[in-house]
C-alpha cells in the first residue's frame, strides 16, 4: 500500500479468480523507470510561484475577489505591472 492509494489487498486467492486487467486499470497503475516512480500530472514549472502571507486591506481583498476565480492571478499581474515587469 502507499500513501497516495488506498488499500488494494486483494480478496481472491485462486489466479483464475483475478480481477480483469482493464485499459482502465492499466491508465491508473504507477509507471515506473527502473525503480524510480514517474509522476504523473503537470509537470514542474521552469519559474514556479511562491507561497507568501501578505496582509491586505479588507476592501482590496473584496474587491479582487469579486472578479471571481482567478483573483490570486490578477494579484499577481498587478503585482508584476506595479514593479515594471
């Protein structure tokens, strides 16, 4: 078992009893290189964002957030505009 995956111990004994090997089941199975696993998903940013705890005024927040999502995104573009980048 691993931590991301839920128990998978089985319950049949007999192999003629095994579950089918289903082209779902073959997309949802860890892939491996050797023994190292190979993530799956998006891959790792060439400049990935940072996490920080800013304290902003009430007002501001509101305003932002009311643009609905993508708020922490049009922080960051008028974060970005505001230092000339």
């Amino acid at each position: 078992m691993t931590a991301n995956k839920p128990n998978t111990e089985s319950t049949w004994i007999d192999p003629d009893d095994a579950p089918e090997l289903t082209e779902d089941w073959f997309r949802s199975a860890d892939l491996y290189h050797g023994e190292k696993l190979i993530r799956r998903g998006r891959p790792p940013a060439a400049n990935p964002k940072k996490a920080v705890s800013l304290r902003i005024d009430a007002e501001v927040l509101e305003r932002l957030r009311a643009g609905g999502p993508g708020w922490q995104g049009r922080i960051n573009e008028i974060l970005r505009k505001a230092v000339g980048l």
